[in-house]
C-alpha cells in the first residue's frame, strides 16, 4: 500500500467465521483543535496502537485505557473519553456529574434541488464559487426548511468524592465520611468492580474451603505482584480493575480493615451499603451489577455482554482446527460501553464535552453554575483507498471511523479509519491511500452533482 496521508496506515488479512480472508486497511489520524473548536491535523501523528496499552504497564489489574487499532472489524464506531473530570469551578465538592454528547450537525434543506453547472460552462466557470453563491441565495430568499441535528451519544455519569467502608468494632462495615475531590480520573480502576485473592502467605488462608482452592500458577501470582503463591481469587467480571467489590470467603479470611468504594457512578444507581451487602452474599443480579458499572472509556473483555461475542470456546474448537469460535461476532472488538456506540460518524459531528476538562482548555468555557464546556466539531475530511485488482478493475472505497478518542488533558483527538476488502473473487495488486479534505469534497459535488441541502457551519463566516 502506497500511503499518501500525513497518518500511520497499515493492510493485513482478516478471517469471517466461513474462513473467507478479507483485507483491512486502517489509519489512524491525530487531530488538535484551534479556538473555535475546529479539529486540525497535529504536525506530529502519534503511532498505530499496535497492542492493548495498560494503565500501568507495570500492573496489569490497573485496567486497559485503549485497545489495539489491529482488530479485523468493528460493526459501530466507539467513542472514548480518555483522561479526568473536573469538579465545577476547580472547587473539591463530594459530588458533581459529566457529560459526553456527539450530534449530527444542523442542516438546511433546499425547496429546490441546485443542479451542477452544464458542460459546456464547467471548463470555464469555478463550480465551487458558483455553488456557495446559489447556496447563499436560496437560504436569502428562505427557500428551505431547517433541520435540527440528532444526538447519537447522550451520557451523563456521577463523579464522587473518595470513600470506603470501614470495619467497625462489631465486625460490620459502615461508610466513612466522603473526602471532597476537584478531579476524578476516568480509567476503569475508578469505577465499580474489582478483584479479590488471598495468598498462601496469609495467617488465615487454611481457612478457605479445599474445594475454592487454587493449584499453584506462577503466572497468576506474578500478574497480582502476591507474595506467595495465591489460594484464591475472585473478581467482577463487568470490570476487574473497579472498585467495592468484596466475596464472603474473602471477607471472613482477610477482615480488611476498609474497602474503597467506585467514584465513577451511574447518577441513578449509587454502589450503596444495602447493595455491599447483597454482593457479599452473592444476590447482586446481572441488571443491578450492569447499572453499576459505568464509564467512559474501555469496557472488559471479562464483561458478561461482550465475553459472549468471542463464542463458544470449548475442547471441540481448542482441539478442531477452527480459526474462529462457533458464534463469534465482530461486535467484540467495540470496545466502548454500548451508550457510546454509535453508527459509523461521517467527519461533521458535534462532540460536547461537560467538566471534562480543564477551565484552560482552549475552546472551553464555564457556564454560571461553573461547569466547563467543551463543544469540539470533527473535520469534514474523507479517507479514500483506491484499489488496483488483479483483473484490472480500480475500486474507490472509502474507509469508515470506528474509533473515536478524546484525549482533553492531551489536547488530542484520534481518528481511527477502517475498511475490510473482499477478496474472495480477486485480489488487490496495489492499493493508494489518500485524503479528500472538505475543499476537495465540495468542488467535486459542486462539479458533477446537484445538491439539496447543506450543513450548518457555526464557526465560518457566512454559516455555510
């Protein structure tokens, strides 16, 4: 493949579960944005995420922040948010809520279709100049009808200051007073969910039950950094990096003195002490434990939902020679929670960020209550593979955005683009790379299309 974007591209080989192998093209484009909120290419593109990138790369049970730009297909686009919240004001509060919104943008529809220019003017009339002055009559002379964008992502989540349950004299636990915070970061670790293990080391581990008992893993004593070699383990599958949860065995055998709770929290469903107690005794449902995990970032692979998407992983695939499990679904590789997935984005939506960054952020602004509002608008460019075939035939395909990642502390934007090839008749013999910006886009329709409508555009002079 010859890439002639300023972004990292690579091509390799997928499998659909009939073992058809189809190509994948993927690009990975890195964007600032200046102070209108407008998304600009960085002078410096970061790397393709080859592998899943850790938290910590020194402790695994920290959690995922992204996941590799290498899988083979993505059904919908994900939509993460990387970094912390931010407390109205700067001011620590024990509580306050963020928000992510993505919107189609407003648009006009023409009453009247503007038809390209004839051939005999299109050699000596500017199509586009053309099109922007039409434009700009029909909208004068009110000839349309406004149509209002649509929200594809509305998620609002709770944020809270840092506690624990403590463990009382009595041998129960009750909730400790809430420290005040003025940031709350987003990864996986903040919210509800968590591990458990108890280690051979322990004074009271020849009170776990045989039949709980581990054989000894090296490997699992080193992913949990334990001391000795590990008896028991227990975790959230929703999320095994959270926080608050707790099982009976290892509350009766450690006696932890405290146990954080989430500070990542669905507004509506608070991780409270009537559910603590109903985890302990393993009444927590699949809805009540799917409400209380929340975020804005990765969702595990450990989760329930998205686990069954790999398929049916037993001895007949691990011993068959199957490449893909019985049911696999290529909706595992959506990685985002399913309120942030959203159909492929075109390049011309909306993001608006609520206390999602700092009140310096350029763009930002604080509304009286003094919650900061970030609105950001994806640039209109398009990704085009044009393929050469070995029968001589040249396909144009335009790849889609399936990952979107909002860095606000970074400054950055993401844009992962994707497209699979089907090769089951043919094959690619040279594939060209190229990136259509909005000016392009607008000349070609100009040119060769007659065009009933357009978007909106706040931050250009005419709108237009």
């Amino acid at each position: 493949m010859q890439n002639h974007t300023p972004s990292p591209a690579l091509t390799y080989d997928g499998i659909d579960g009939t073992g058809n192998v189809f190509g994948v093209i993927v690009c990975r484009q890195t964007y600032e944005w200046n102070d209108k909120g407008l998304l600009v290419l960085s002078k410096t593109q970061d790397p393709l995420c080859f592998t899943d990138e850790l938290v910590d790369d020194s402790d695994m049970m920290k959690g995922v922040r992204q996941e590799s730009d290498l899988c083979e297909y993505k059904p919908k686009c994900d939509v993460l948010v990387l970094g912390n919240a931010y407390a109205p004001n700067g001011v620590p509060t024990q509580s306050f809520v963020a928000k992510l919104m993505v919107t189609t943008p407003d648009s006009y529809v023409f009453f009247d279709a503007i038809n390209a220019p004839s051939d005999k003017d299109g050699e000596t009339i500017d199509a586009h100049k053309l099109r922007q002055k039409q434009i700009l009559e029909t909208l004068s002379q009110k000839r349309y009808t406004l149509k209002q964008g649509v929200p594809l992502i509305d998620k609002t989540l709770a944020f809270l200051g840092v506690q624990s349950l403590r463990r009382t004299t009595l041998g129960d636990y009750e909730p400790s007073k809430i420290t005040p915070v003025s940031k709350v970061s987003l990864d996986t670790a903040n919210g509800y969910g968590g591990f458990v293990y108890i280690s051979q080391s322990h004074p009271e581990s020849g009170h776990i039950p045989k039949d709980k008992q581990l054989s000894f893993d090296p490997n699992t004593q080193k992913i949990l950094n334990a001391d000795s070699p590990v008896l028991y383990y227990n975790q959230c599958n929703h999320n095994p990096y959270g926080k608050g949860f707790m099982d009976k065995i290892t509350l009766n055998t450690i006696k932890p003195e405290m146990i954080a709770l989430p500070q990542i929290a669905n507004p509506k469903y608070l991780f409270s002490q009537s559910l603590f107690q109903k985890q302990i005794a393993n009444q927590l449902s699949k809805e009540e434990q799917d409400l209380l995990s929340v975020g804005f970032g990765i969702r595990s692979k450990t989760h329930p939902d998205r686990a069954k998407l790999v398929g049916i992983i037993d001895d007949n695939f691990i011993q068959g020679d199957e490449l893909l499990p019985d049911g696999f679904d290529f909706a595992v590789w959506n990685a985002a929670y399913p309120d942030q997935q959203c159909d492929y984005l075109k390049g011309n939506e909306w993001l608006t960020l609520v206390n999602l960054c700092k009140s310096t952020t350029k763009a930002a602004r604080l509304d009286k209550e003094g919650n900061c509002h970030l609105k950001l608008y994806l640039p209109e460019n398009t990704l085009v593979a044009y393929v050469e075939w070995d029968d001589g035939q040249i396909s144009e395909i335009p790849l889609k955005i399936d990952t979107l990642i909002i860095r606000p502390d970074d400054s950055k934007v993401n844009m992962v683009w994707r497209i699979a090839l089907d090769k089951s008749g043919r094959q690619p013999t040279n594939i060209n790379l190229v990136m259509l910006d909005r000016k392009t886009k607008d000349d070609t329709i100009a040119r060769h299309f007659a065009q009933k409508g357009t978007i909106m555009r706040p931050y250009e002079e005419n709108g237009i």
